[in-house]
C-alpha cells in the first residue's frame, strides 16, 4: 500500500478486531456506498472517508443513493432510478405518440459496478434518432428478470424493439413464457471480455468458444437474436467501453425494427431462405425436414396475416425452386 493509500476493511460482522478505529455507525455507512454502488455513491463512499475517517475534510456527504433490484435508469435523474415505467414518463413528460419505443435491458451489476458506458451511448444515440429509451434494469435471479413491469401496461407490450445487455441468464427455461409475453424483437448487445478494442479486432474468433452457450445458444432459446460484440473491456483496468461503430450498427436496427413493427403485415417486404443440404439446384432437403411441405404451411400463414403472397402447395415449390 503506497503512503497516499489506504484500505478499509468493510466487514459484516460487527463485533471484528480488524475495523480498527471505525465505529459501527461508519461501517454501515460506508457499506451503504459501496454495497449500492454506481459512480455517485463510490464518489461518496471517498469523500466520507476524507471527513468521517481520515477527518482531512468538512465537505457535505449525501447519504447513499440506494439501487433497488430492479428500476428504470436514466443519467440525467439525480436519484438515478425510477420504480416504474409510469413515473419516468412523467418526469421526463414523454409522450411516445408515433415515436418508436427502444427498451435497453441491463442487469443491475451494471449500474453497481460503474460500468454503463455503451448504456448510456445508446440511450444518448436513441435519443439523438428521436426514440423514446426505456432503460430498465433486473438483478440476475431476481423477481422479472425480463421486466415485464416495465415493458407492459395492461398486459400490452408498449416498446417496439428490446436491446438486452444481460449476459447472465439463470434458469432460462422459466422466463421463456415471460419473453413470450413479451412478442417484441430482442437484439443481443455483447461485450468483449478478453482485452481492448484493438485486441477484439485482432482476435480470429471474436467471442471465446467456452462463452458459446452463454452469448449465443441460451439467449437463442428465448428469442434473443443479432448477437453483437458493442464494447471490450481492458485487462488491467476492468473498464468497459463502446465499440461505437458495433453498437451504431445495433441502434440503427433496433430502429428498423421498431418501424418495421408499426408497418400493416401487407407493406412488409420478407425473403424466405431455407436450409439445403446438399447444395444445389436439383435438391430441396434439410437434415430429414420435408422443406416443401413446410413451406406450403409457412406461405399459407403468410396469406392468412395479410402478407402480399400466394397460398403455393407443396408440389409448386418441388417444381418451380428446384
């Protein structure tokens, strides 16, 4: 420890010999900062060490700004998050009215450990885009940890589109009813945990085989879809930050799907692609599917929710794909 610093022990148990000179009253305190987190408290938790501590200071101290399990989040509000998605409009006095709603899910590790840069990137960018940012954030086995609270009046999904940071997803055979309920496009926004920026972009694989099931295959599962690397996060000093051109190329979705969900089913333009193995022209076969028979199903939906097509029958599709 060099001679400007020092280290507070911040034990549970009270009666320890190792708080040394710091009262129960301080403990509590300084756990109140550094249990809650976030940049605010951490400032806090400092300076109350300087005053009540170290006694080097007499500036005012706020009490700890508690972060519940699960909130609205925006920068620009001093007590940082909302209970509900009804008192953030209010503050803010959104009125959504044709403007897109982008909802960003983040777990509230996040918020605690400091580490919301591409968060609050993309709630600046939306913002610039002229969206309504619904930034909400759960704990990891927590109560809704797909925030149903904040993403339904009603039992209506009120956003268009949902970018999810949440990387930690426990028993995720429990929430798949929830993210059905839910029925919205859910973008995957990834980091990058083995280095820097430049790192990232010299790595061939980009996301470590080990994270696969995590980053990829659970989400998948639940709907989530366009993993994307958005942000790296530095070896030595744990900061994470955005890979702004990622995560433009993300935001800029969200909001073509967002406007794509406003659109009656007969304005939307849809390709149709289909696995075939092996390749070629003279072949129309997926590992054992009938592809024909299930194309007929897929086109005879397509007519049936007011897509421009035709009801085509399986033989059509042996003929004229083939």
């Amino acid at each position: 420890v060099g001679k400007d610093k020092i280290i507070v022990p911040l034990p549970i148990i009270k009666d320890t010999p190792y708080r040394k000179n710091i009262s129960i009253s301080d403990h509590e305190a300084l756990n109140g900062y550094w249990s809650n987190g976030g940049a605010k408290n951490l400032d806090n938790f400092c300076l109350y060490i300087q005053k009540k501590i170290l006694e080097k200071s007499d500036v005012v101290v706020e009490a700890p700004v508690e972060i519940p399990d699960r909130g609205i989040y925006h920068p620009d509000y001093p007590d940082l998050v909302f209970k509900s998605t009804r008192e953030y409009f209010e503050y803010f006095k959104i009125k959504a009215g044709d403007k897109p709603i982008i909802a960003l899910a983040f777990h509230r590790g996040s918020l605690s450990s400091h580490s919301m840069d591409p968060i609050n990137y993309t709630i600046r960018k939306l913002e610039k885009n002229d969206a309504v940012v619904l930034p909400f954030f759960t704990k990891v086995a927590g109560k809704d940890f797909a925030g149903l609270e904040f993403l339904q009046e009603n039992n209506q999904t009120i956003a268009d589109a949902l970018i999810n940071f949440q990387l930690m997803i426990v028993n995720h055979e429990s929430l798949k009813d929830d993210y059905k309920k839910l029925n919205l496009p859910i973008l995957h926004a990834l980091y990058y945990r083995n280095g820097d920026t430049q790192q990232w972009l010299d790595d061939k694989t980009g996301v470590h085989f080990s994270m696969i099931p995590m980053t990829y295959i659970i989400p998948e599962t639940l709907g989530f879809t366009d993993g994307m690397i958005v942000a790296s996060q530095d070896k030595v000093t744990k900061e994470i930050k955005t890979i702004e051109f990622q995560m433009n190329s993300l935001i800029k979705k969200s909001l073509n799907m967002a406007k794509l969900r406003k659109l009656k089913n007969s304005e939307k333009k849809v390709a149709v692609m289909f696995y075939n193995y092996p390749p070629g022209i003279n072949n129309m076969g997926a590992s054992f599917m009938n592809i024909p028979e299930s194309l007929e199903m897929v086109f005879d939906n397509f007519v049936k929710k007011g897509y421009e097509t035709e009801e085509k029958n399986s033989t059509w599709f042996e003929k004229e794909v083939t």
